[in-house]
C-alpha cells in the first residue's frame, strides 16, 4: 500500500504564494489522527498532498498519547480522524474516509 501510494503519488495543485498562506493559517486548526499503512488513511492522505494541504498528521497507532487523545477525546478508536477545531474553540471529531475527503474538497478545492 505504502509503496504503490509512493509511486501514484498525486502532484499538490499549485495556488499563489497569498492563497497558499491563507490555506495553511486554516489548516493549522485541523489534525490527522491516522495509521501508516492504513488503506483508508493513504486515502486521506492523497487528497492532503493533491490539495496541497499542512495538515498536522498525528500517529494514533504508534503514539499513545494521540492513541489515548483520539480514544478520550474523540470518541472511538477509529482512523483516519479529523479533528476540526473552529474560531470559537470549538471542537468536531469526523470519521470515515470519505466524508473526510468530501470535506476537504468543498473547503479548499482550488476554482478551476
């Protein structure tokens, strides 16, 4: 999985040096709790590189303090986990892959 991800690898969208300073002030509120080799992580975590994206990635598996973070805090002991932490302080914890990627391309999908 690991190295098929490697050589399939999608090339990050290119955003002006403004744009891309907005979207890394906005990704700084949002974390990955993820496994290495999980097939659903990789997902995840080929929509961060294509949508060029600095998004903390947190090892849930091989760290127990974000293994203990995700189970406490979270809710469940399931990756890949988003952790969105709004203006307000506000936390929400979304699960799945999917709604993770879907979540991702509505909010920071470059405008063709």
């Amino acid at each position: 999985i690991i190295l098929l991800d490697w050589v399939t690898r999608p090339k990050p969208v290119e955003r002006s040096a403004d744009e891309q300073n907005k979207i890394d002030r906005q990704t700084k509120s949002i974390v990955l709790y993820q496994f290495k080799q999980c097939p659903f992580c990789v997902k995840t975590r080929r929509t961060v590189r294509r949508l060029a994206l600095q998004i903390e990635k947190r090892d849930a598996r091989n760290d127990p303090k974000w293994n203990q973070e995700l189970i406490n805090d979270g809710g469940k002991y399931q990756v890949p986990c988003l952790k969105i932490t709004t203006d307000d302080g506000a936390v929400e914890w979304m699960y799945e892959s999917s709604h993770i990627n879907e979540y991702l391309n509505e909010r920071f999908s470059v405008a063709v």
